[in-house]
C-alpha cells in the first residue's frame, strides 16, 4: 500500500509543479478554483491513504490481529486514491499528459500495474466486508 502511496505522492508533486507553471489566460492553471478544489481532493485522498498505511505497518511490526484488516484497509484506501489522482493528474496535465514527453504516463502505468499485481480497491474492500463478517 505505502509503494502506491508514494506513487500517488509523485503524481501530486508533479501535477502540482505543471499546474504553478502552466499559464491559461495570463495567469497559472492552479490559481482557477476549478484546479484548487481537485488538488484539495487529491491531497485528502494522499493523506488518507498514507495514514491507513502506516497504521497497515504499524500493526505488522506489533504483530497485532488487527494486521489483515489493516492491511485490507490500506490497500483499498491506497488503490482509491491511485485511482483519484491518475485520473485528475492526466486531466490536470491535459494532453502531454498522455505524451512520451511527459513522466505523468509512467505514474499512470505504475498504478494500473500495481492494481493488477497486489489487487484492485474493490477487491480489497471485499476483503474488508469478509473479515469485519459481511
């Protein structure tokens, strides 16, 4: 989970950099409101899935029974925000986003890999409903 997570954080970083420097009227992309409430949303989603995460280490290393759900737990959160901030990251960066030219195609790569590697957040929630006994 904390390996998509520090994906997700690349993907900010980088979204972030290309939104302060990216002008649109005169002025830079990330000052419109628009762009303001999805970095909002992005960085909820980051922090989100970073605190699941470590709490998901923390109860390995105590060898806590909580370990399975925590780690469910994360992965599900870890896969959401992957998915979250893919998704606004490329629409963000708009067309060289997709490009060869730009680093944004590897993140997206990398989250879709993960997903298919370590399981999907849909599995993983599945994995939540099994073992809280829905």
């Amino acid at each position: 989970a904390l390996e998509t997570v520090g994906t997700c954080q690349a993907i900010f970083d980088v979204t972030l950099d290309y939104a302060k420097q990216r002008e649109q009227f005169g002025v830079p992309i990330g000052s419109f409101q628009a762009i303001k409430h999805k970095f909002a949303d992005m960085l909820i989603a980051l922090e989100r899935a970073r605190a699941t995460g470590y709490f998901a280490a923390l109860t390995i290393a105590e060898d806590d029974d909580r370990r399975s759900l925590a780690v469910a737990s994360a992965k599900a959160t870890a896969g959401e925000c992957a998915r979250l901030l893919a998704k606004e990251g490329i629409q963000i960066h708009g067309g060289i986003g997709y490009t060869w030219e730009h680093d944004m195609h590897l993140y997206v790569r990398r989250v879709r890999a993960n997903a298919a590697l370590f399981g999907t957040a849909a599995w993983h929630r599945a994995r939540v409903a099994d073992l809280i006994g829905l």
